[in-house]
C-alpha cells in the first residue's frame, strides 16, 4: 500500500499532460490523496515556472517488499527482531554485539576485541544482504563507556573506506548481556 499526504502539504492543482492537459487538484476523501500514474509526468502549475517537475515519494509498508537477512556467521538475534532487514533499496542491519557466533560468547572483555568482533559479524550480515562496508551510509554506535572513544574510532577507521558513513555515538546506561559496545547500520542497495 503506497500512501502520500496531499492535504496536509498543501499540495498545489497539478497539470496532466498528454491527453488530459487540465489542471485538477489533487485531493481525496479524509484529506489524503496518492497519484500514480504510470508513464506519466506531473508538473507543478504555480508562478511562471511551470518546467519544474512535481515528483511525490511513495513509501510502502506492503509486508511483501520487507525481507529479512539471516546469516548464521553473526551472532542471531537475542529476541524478537532480525539481524536485518531489506527494504526499500536499503539494509537495516540491527544493533550488533561482539559475540562469537559459534559460541554466543562475547570475544573477550575489552572494547577492543569486542568493537573488533562487532564489525566482523556486522560485516557478515552486510554481506548476507547484498552490501558491504562501503555501502554503510549511517551507523549509531553505543558504548558503555564514553572514554573508549579514541580505542573505537582507530579499530572502527579500518573499515569504513572514505567517504565514512554518518554517525552518531551515545554513551549508554547498559548494553545487552553488558555489552561494551553495540553498532548499528543502514546500508544501501
């Protein structure tokens, strides 16, 4: 099911091309409204400008396009949720801890091994869904300890080729099974 807010945004009376060349408003009942319209082009009919197209993102939440990634050389996930998620021309991979995927044992104690350990398996799951490391356009690290900082960008540096991915890194009250570092990631496809 494909959805965009029309109303809300105040979308403007958009012209049709082709056959239909009128004008018409884009509404529909409950103040939502959605144009698709194959082979077709939409245009803004504002001001003097009329050569600049109208295009509106649909977004799907059909079940059928989300496909979940399962690789059984990371670590599975410790509760309800995949390891990750393919949707949309992107990969959604989940918090990853440094666990030794035979084991679920994590790596060893230290925020090296285990940081170390987390781009490892996030690797394997990166790969499981058709990217890799240099696809990584957002990542969100979680540390149990803020002043392993510095230990976590030298480790996380070799894996990420320029241009780096956005990021953003939080220091956490508690990771799971007290994790000392967690990394997520969106890769695109």
């Amino acid at each position: 099911m494909a959805w965009c807010a029309a109303r809300s945004f105040n979308v403007p009376a958009l012209e049709m091309g082709g056959a239909l060349g009128v004008r018409r408003p884009l509404a529909a009942a409950g103040g939502l409204g959605c144009a698709s319209l194959a082979g077709s082009t939409l245009w803004r009919s504002s001001s003097a400008n009329r050569s600049t197209p109208f295009a509106c993102l649909g977004i799907s939440t059909d079940a059928r396009i989300k496909e979940a990634v399962k690789t059984d050389k990371a670590p599975a996930a410790l509760g309800p949720y995949s390891q990750g998620i393919k949707a949309n021309n992107f990969l959604y991979v989940s918090g990853v801890l440094g666990l030794i995927p035979e084991t679920g044992k994590f790596v060893s104690e230290n925020v090296e091994d285990q940081t170390e350990q987390v781009l490892k398996n996030m690797g394997e799951i990166l790969k499981a869904g058709g990217a890799s490391y240099s696809s990584v356009v957002k990542t969100t690290i979680m540390l149990a300890d803020l002043k392993d900082f510095k230990k976590v960008n030298e480790i996380y540096a070799k894996y990420f080729p320029s241009p780096a991915p956005a990021r953003s890194t939080y220091q956490v009250a508690a990771l799971p099974l007290d994790a000392k570092i967690e990394i997520e990631c969106i890769a695109a496809l």
